[in-house]
C-alpha cells in the first residue's frame, strides 16, 4: 500500500501489510470496484473509478479518491495483478 494512502486513511503502511484492498473501500462501492476490475481484465484497458476509502476512525468521514486500475498480464502466465493508483478525489453526492 503507497504510504500516501495510507496516511489518508490514518493508519500505519505496516498495519495495512495482509490487508485486501477491497476491505479498505466504503461497502457501496465494492461492486464497483469489482466491474471496474471486471473490464480492466476482459477489455485491456485502463479504468477510472470514483469511490470513498473508509478511514481508520469510524466516526470520521470516508475520503473520496480516484482510483485508476489497470490489468498487469504476462505472456506465459495470464493475468497476473492488477496497477492500482489513487489520488484525492470529490464525489458528488445526490
């Protein structure tokens, strides 16, 4: 996990070492993330996502990021991963 991530969900890299991504992201947005993933790996290309990562204090607002997800393939063994980055985003809320 990048250590700007990390420090905006105000926990330590080393607490989040073993921890899912998907366990970091707000429960209404999973689905989401996992088509965002979904099309990353059947189409090749490069997604774009807004969602809100949970924070470490409960009682804290959830931060809205901007993830981009791309596919990593080899050759011999298929997909292998997937590049995530994320930036500080805003999302609008209805």
């Amino acid at each position: 996990m990048p250590a700007d991530v990390a420090e905006w969900l105000e926990r330590a890299p080393a607490d989040l070492a073993g921890t899912r991504f998907e366990e970091l992201v707000s429960p209404p947005y999973r689905t989401n993330l996992q088509r965002a993933l979904e099309v990353a790996r059947t189409e090749k290309t490069l997604q774009r996502i807004d969602l809100d990562l949970l924070p470490a204090d409960p009682e804290a607002s959830a931060i809205p990021v901007t993830l981009r997800v791309l596919a990593l393939r080899d050759p011999l063994h298929g997909l292998i991963g997937y590049r995530v980055s994320a930036r500080p985003g805003m999302l609008v809320r209805a």
